[in-house]
C-alpha cells in the first residue's frame, strides 16, 4: 500500500493524498460505507459505485466469520468475489464487535472467548486465528485484533488494555508475515492505536504502532461516549507522534462536524455506521443541518430533501414523499435516506480535499461547521 500526501492546509494539520492498492487508488480524505456483514445494508453496488462514488468499503471479521462463514466465503474465491464488489475493501478484526458483547464473552492473553450473538455457539478469536480469517476473507487492507476500551475506564485498566493489545499486535504482525494471500492479491496490515483518554497512553500507543513497518496507522478506542472535545484532544495527541508519511485511520467516527474536525487535525481515512443507521430510522444529513424526516412539519413540504440532493446522489425526492415511506415503514423510504446520507458525506470528504488543495479548507470549515450541527 502506497501513500502519497499531494497538499497540506496552511495553518492546520489537514492534507490530501492518495492511497493505491493492487483494487484501485483510494483519494484521501475518504469515508468508508459500513458493510459489516459482505452489504452496505439497502444499498446495491451499483448505486454505491455509480451513486454515491464509494472509492473502498468496510467488512466485518466477526460478522462474516460467523455467516456466511469463511468456508463459503473462501469457495467463492474470497469476498470480492462474494460479494461482487471489485473495489478496495477493510476488513476491521471484530475487536470493537467482541468488546460489545460484554456479558457474553472473556479476555485472556490468548484471545477472547465469546458466544455467537446468532446462535450462542462458542468461539473463540486469537491475533493469529484473525490474521488467519482475514486472510481468507480476502481484503485488501486488514486490521489487528485489539481490545477496545470502554468509556470511562480507570488508567490501570486503560493501561493494561493497551499493552494486552500491543502483545497482541506483536503476535498477529508476525502470523501476518509468516503467511502469504489466499487469492494473489497483496494485503495489508495495519496496526491500532489505544490508551483510552490518557494523554500518555496515546502517546505511547502511537509510539509503538509507529515502530514497525506498517503501511497505515488506525486509532482506535474514541467516539465510545467520551465527549467529543477530548476525542479530538486524543487525535492530536496521536497525530504529534505518528509518521506524516502513512495514512491515519480513524475508526467508528462520525458526525459530518467530527469528521471535518478530525480532518482538520491529520485524519485520512474514517468510517461509521451513521449514516446508514440514522437513515434507516429517519435521521437526513444536509449541508444545511440535520433533519429528523418524521416530523410533521415536512409533511407538505415538497421541496427536494436538500437543495444539493442532485448534486450529490442524484436522486430528486421531496421531503413529503420520504417523510410518508418513511412513517409507513415502506423500504424504499430506508433506501432513499441510506443512499442519500453516504452520498452526502461522500460529498462532504471530497469537498474537504478540494478545499484542502485550493487552501480554502480551514475557512470553509468554519463557514459550513455551525450549519452541520443545526437541527431542522
């Protein structure tokens, strides 16, 4: 994987680049759409391509490992085939995944032992056995098994988390290197930062992921119900130590404002289920504020659901229509919002790197950062 920074913002910590891997070159900043399960949830490739111009999509390990299941996935000839999305794709390893089920699973320094959130069954998942399921899943850029810490949780623990993820890393960096891809196609392993919301923690974190030859960096461990300043306080704090010359991945964030505030301090690359998951219930992202599509005040309201609509995934539905699929509980009205939410922060990643090589983006950012938030 090969990285490329084309401009750097002036006065911030914002850049543009690029990232190429054997499926395709990845512009960055980018939003990665979530499809956990091999599917962006009521959303066909070809709206994800052609639409809302997805450069890479996210896989789950956890998911897929427990259905389909990685034999089928593997007599398929691996999830591009599977799935028939020829892109770039990230798998993340399920640590976030094992970490929500709390009561139903156990940390030991082998692994994590956990039951199955389908059937109950056991399992059990290892930094080698997930370098391992990766590697027959087939994407192109995969990540380690970490532990995720929850929010609040004490220094010590936050401390023996990190390090208990750092002997894990160790361990999944050498299976990954004493193995080769299943399909031809070079993968890539990237390492996670933890340390909780201790300054240093984070900063020895990013020192050890920095120690080895990896071709990205991933931060994990933020945006898990800590107020949203002292993420960002966590993103520059790693971002100080981190290499300028490898992409920064920033997991599980967030908001349209997160986003441009993690861009803002040295993010490239970011994925969330929000979009999707909001729009499934009503939630619409616009340039002009957040809009629960529900309301009775949109009933009549037969203006496009954004005046970028068009601009941006090309569908021209008004508010009323999707306010009435929506309440009915009719399926299109989920496909519409899910389509037009990642078509906006799609729009939204792809302004902040026109901004960033014209030198506008910190001014932008300013102009457009109060309306993100407002709600309609």
């Amino acid at each position: 994987m090969f990285f490329r920074v084309k401009n750097f913002e002036n006065g911030t910590n914002a850049r543009s680049g690029y990232i190429e891997t054997e499926r395709g070159i990845i512009e960055t900043p980018v939003f990665m759409p979530v499809g956990s399960a091999g599917s962006v949830k009521g959303v066909s490739l070809d709206e994800l391509e052609n639409k809302i111009k997805a450069r890479i999509i996210l896989a789950n390990t956890y998911h897929l490992y427990l259905r389909p299941g990685i034999e089928v996935i593997n007599q398929a000839g691996g999830i591009h085939k599977f799935t028939g999305w020829n892109k770039p794709i990230l798998t993340d390893s399920g640590g976030y995944q094992v970490f929500s089920l709390a009561e139903n699973r156990k940390l030991t320094e082998e692994g994590a032992v956990f039951r199955s959130h389908i059937d109950g069954s056991r399992h059990t998942f290892t930094p080698e056995n997930v370098v391992d399921i990766q590697r027959i899943i087939g994407a192109d850029i995969i990540m380690a098994f970490d532990e995720c810490t929850p929010y609040p949780c004490d220094y010590r623990y936050a401390k023996e988390s990190m390090e208990l993820t750092h002997r894990w890393f160790k361990r999944g960096w050498e299976r990954f290197n004493s193995t080769s891809p299943v399909y031809g196609k070079k993968q890539y392993f990237i390492p996670i930062v933890q340390g909780s919301t201790y300054k240093d923690l984070r900063r020895d974190s990013a020192n050890f992921a920095a120690g080895f030859d990896a071709p990205g960096i991933a931060v994990g461990g933020l945006s898990v119900g800590e107020p949203a300043e002292i993420m960002y306080e966590m993103i520059e704090v790693v971002n100080e130590v981190l290499p300028v010359h490898k992409p920064r991945y920033l997991m599980g964030v967030g908001t349209p404002s997160n986003i441009l505030e993690a861009i803002e301090r040295g993010i490239d690359m970011f994925d969330c289920v929000m979009p999707t998951r909001n729009g499934r219930n009503g939630t619409v992202f616009t340039l002009q504020g957040v809009m629960n599509i529900k309301n009775r005040k949109w009933k009549d309201d037969f203006s496009p659901v954004d005046p970028d609509a068009t601009t941006i995934t090309g569908t021209q539905y008004s508010k009323a229509y999707l306010r009435h699929l929506i309440v009915s509980g009719e399926i299109l009205g989920s496909v519409i919002a899910s389509i037009h939410n990642l078509g906006f922060y799609m729009w939204l990643v792809d302004q902040a790197r026109e901004k960033i090589e014209s030198g506008e983006f910190k001014s932008w950012k300013r102009s457009v950062i109060q309306q993100l938030n407002a709600k309609l």
